[in-house]
C-alpha cells in the first residue's frame, strides 16, 4: 500500500540500508528490447542462462514471464556463453535497441547517464557497467575531465577514506554549530511548488539517513518537515515566500539565495497552474496567479547591506550557520570574499549547467560562468585573500555522478550540492516539463494532488538513500586510487586533472 504524506510523520526514520528498489512503472526503460515469438517452447534455458534477471519461468507451468529488457546487456554479452539469443534452441529470441532509448535525455544528460542513475537508485550500487555512468556528450566542462590515476596501485585502503565534510570553519564565530556531514554533498533547494511534500519529505528522509542536509527553497518550510529539522536548510529568496522566525529558528543552516547559476539576473518564477491550493496557502499568494522573486534583494546593494542579513538571522538564531547561495558572474571571486567578510560560513556557488525545465536556455548557454571556471577562480581567490580554511566553499549547477562531484573538490569546492541527481533517481526522463500545466506527469516535479502521490514516500527515500551509497562508493574509490585518504586531501588538487583538450592521458 502506498505510504500517504498524513501519515508519514508517524512513520519509522529511514536508515541506510541498502534494499532494492524497483521501478514504480511496469515497464521501465531499457537500451534494448528482447522480443520472443511464438515459437517459445517455455523451457527454460534463458531463464537459467542469463545472470541479469533479464528471463524468468513462471513455475513449472512452462510460461515464461515478459523479458525485464531493461537490465539487458545487449551486443556485450555476445561472446559470452550464456548469450540467451544464441542459445534460444527454437531461435524464438531476438534483440533490438530500444527506440525510446534513442528518444531520451540530451547532452548533459545522456540516455546511458540517465539509466544509470536508475540502476543506481535501485540497486545501491553500479549493477550495469554497459552504461557509461561517468561522462555525458556535452563536448565540454566536466565531460572533457579526466582524473590522472597512477599506474601502480596506491595502496590506500578504500575502508580508511574519509569522506566527511566540515561546515562550520569560521574561528571567529564559536557561538555557531559545529556540523560534519558524512558525506561531502548535500541537497539543493527546490521549493513546494516545484516539486511536491512527498519529494520534499523523501529527500529530507534520505538526508537524515545519510547524516546531511536538504534545502527547503524559497517556498516555504511546510510542517511535514519539522521531524526532520535538524537535516533541512531553510532559505530566504528575494520573494520571502514562507519566510518565518519560527522555521528560521528551528534550523541548523539558514541559506540566502540571491541568485540561480541557471537564470542569473532572472529571479524565480513559478507559473500559476502549479500555484495550487496548498502552495498558495504556504506561499501566502492568491491561487492560480504566477509568483515572481525579483531580482535583486533590494534590501542589499553592498557588502555591508549584506552583513545586515546575516545579522538579521543571528539575532533570531544565533548558533545558525549561514549560507549564501550565489550565482557565477565573472566577478564571482569578489562576490564570494565579499560574502567571508559578511560573515558567511558556506558560499555556494551555483554555475549554469543546473536548473529545471524552468529555467531559459537563453539564460544557461549565455550568462553564467561554468562552473568548473568559477570553484578554481574562488577558491584561489579565497587562499590569496588567506581566508581559505575559514569559510566553506560548496559548489553546484549539473552535477551528475560521482565523477563529477570529485571533480569539482578537486577543482578547489569542499563539497557540492544535487538537484537533478535526486529527479532522476525516482525517474525523472529528463522532459523539461518541469513548469507546464499540472507539472510533471511522473509527479516528481507536480503539486496536482492526484499526481504527487505517484510518488511513494518509502520508494523514493530508498532511491535516494540507494544513489548516496553508490556515490560514496565510487568517491571512495576515487579518492584511494588517487593515493589520498579523505575529501579534505582531494581539495583544489588541479594537479590530479587534465583537460583532454590540452593534454593528453596518460
């Protein structure tokens, strides 16, 4: 039965076991479609030939369950023995590639990345290896990346890699939380309105279990979340939706959002069909009307305008860290070291790759810097200024895998924050419908409350806790490989990267 959000208070907190999540859809998406014929004699061979569970008998009635295509190997298990195709003994088996394949994701966000997202998610760890899980085709950015790993073992033990992240660096603020998250990442603010309670609540779930943080956005801090107070980021956006002293209060981090990295200069926008009932009532707006954050904050024009803000949260919440999540002009050094002297303890700077179907092409593909440019130009900004160690420095916009988010430490960011990552893991495909009418028709991205409980709140919280596993995983076996024993070491370590259009691998 599936879990409504009433309830879900209530509910046992998630842990961190690792259990298989299935798709929630009948027929999930594969690379390739097995198609048997008529001539199936229901013996059997498949079934018991092929590893991946593509076959299955159904008992001893000699009927064979429809082929789960979606965890086939295709063309790679050709020279392999078990090769179902081959050994079929009526030839009733054939293999084709699926046509929907060829129809999803786009350059960033390839088919092959998207898919293995979902055996990710499911799984807890990379079962497909036919997919490529690194690298997307974008021509550019973290795509043109490399990791230059010894030839000789290093020697570390994956068991010894510490992959824990300190929040609070700031000596002069010891009144403030001092927060390590195990892992180096955390969620991104989407608000309710964006995407449902049932998302919101799923991704605070799996943060608690993960011992880390998702963001609220700038829509408020809906009440099904107070379980998960000491996870959740509340942020504060120019339009003040849901802005309250007493959610302020409640919180570990309180975050500033004065720009997006995907439509900089822009400010937020949500169209007036996803402006239900309930979002309307938190939001305090008029249902049915678009809600606009304009841009600026034009209560802040300077460093010291600034300051005044985080003030103002100091003065409700006095052990709060602060976080001022910035966009990636190309003054983006200055913005940030501006940012230390407010009195910030995380910059977060959010480039251009990231952002959902609302945000404008016209805005990702020509006003932010990317941001592989702008964690270098930070952070070495930050150490001339000799303020590196005293403020963290977390990066965002298009971070896909966990490829990516070693990239980017290695770059100079102490950690990042996923958006897109955590879509995709309850199987999202990527449409770009994220704004339209009732908004997502997989009721990832939706408000409709026919269509958010698509959502199962135990399927997607196990999704997600399934992807953090993965990812840690793999950043640990990064980061051993490399010879290093932590996140921290890995940090601004260009010398471990190459870019392939001006070196060559090794």
């Amino acid at each position: 039965m599936s879990m409504t959000i009433e309830n879900e208070i209530a509910a046992a907190p998630a842990t961190r076991e690792i259990k298989t999540a299935p798709s929630r859809f009948r027929n999930q998406i594969g690379a390739y479609k097995i198609f048997r014929s008529e001539n199936c004699i229901g013996c059997g061979k498949c079934a018991s030939l092929c590893p991946h569970g593509v076959h299955e008998r159904f008992g001893d009635s000699g009927k064979m369950v429809r082929p789960r295509d979606y965890r086939c190997r295709g063309e790679s298990c050709r020279s392999e023995e078990y090769f179902c195709i081959n050994k079929c003994p009526v030839g009733a088996l054939s293999l084709r590639r699926n046509p929907v394949y060829s129809t999803l994701g786009d350059h960033r966000w390839t088919a092959d990345l998207i898919l293995s997202t979902w055996d990710q998610a499911e799984n807890g760890r990379i079962t497909n290896e036919t997919l490529e899980s690194e690298l997307g085709a974008s021509g550019g950015g973290f795509d043109k990346l490399r990791f230059r790993f010894p030839a000789v073992p290093s020697g570390v033990d994956p068991s010894d890699v510490d992959t824990s992240l300190e929040l609070n660096r700031r000596s002069d603020d010891p009144a403030a939380h001092k927060i390590k998250i195990d892992v180096p990442w955390y969620g991104g603010g989407m608000s309710f309105g964006s995407i449902s309670d049932n998302m919101m609540v799923s991704r605070a779930r799996a943060a608690t279990a993960w011992n880390t943080f998702t963001c609220t956005g700038e829509g408020g801090y809906p009440e099904l979340l107070r379980p998960y107070d000491d996870h959740i980021i509340t942020q504060i956006a120019t339009g003040l939706f849901g802005v309250r002293e007493e959610t302020i209060q409640r919180v570990k981090i309180a975050e500033f959002k004065y720009a997006q990295g995907a439509k900089p200069g822009l400010g937020g926008h949500l169209l007036g069909d996803k402006n239900t009932a309930d979002v309307a009532r938190m939001r305090e707006a008029v249902q049915g009307t678009a809600l606009f954050s304009p841009f600026p904050f034009h209560s802040v024009y300077s460093i010291e305008d600034h300051k005044k803000h985080v003030d103002w949260i100091k003065a409700m919440n006095p052990r709060a860290l602060i976080s001022a999540k910035v966009a990636a002009p190309s003054d983006v050094d200055m913005v940030a070291v501006g940012c230390y002297y407010a009195g910030v303890h995380i910059v977060h700077v959010d480039g251009s790759y990231g952002g959902t179907g609302a945000a404008p092409d016209i805005a990702k593909k020509n006003i932010a810097l990317p941001i592989e440019y702008a964690i270098t130009r930070v952070h070495n900004f930050l150490a001339d200024e000799g303020v590196r160690d005293e403020i963290t420095l977390i990066a965002s916009g298009g971070l896909r895998s966990a490829h990516d988010i070693a990239k980017a430490i290695a770059l100079g960011a102490d950690g990042v924050v996923i958006g897109t990552s955590d879509m995709v893991a309850v199987e999202c495909i990527r449409c770009g419908n994220c704004e339209s009418g009732r908004g997502c028709a997989r009721g990832i991205a939706s408000t409709d409350r026919e269509l958010k409980h698509l959502i199962d709140v135990d399927y997607a919280t196990q999704r997600l806790i399934n992807l953090y596993n993965s990812y840690r995983e793999q950043l640990v076996g990064i980061i051993s490989r490399l010879g290093l024993r932590s996140v921290a070491e890995l940090r601004g370590r260009t010398d471990l990267l190459m870019h392939l259009d001006y070196s060559k691998p090794e």
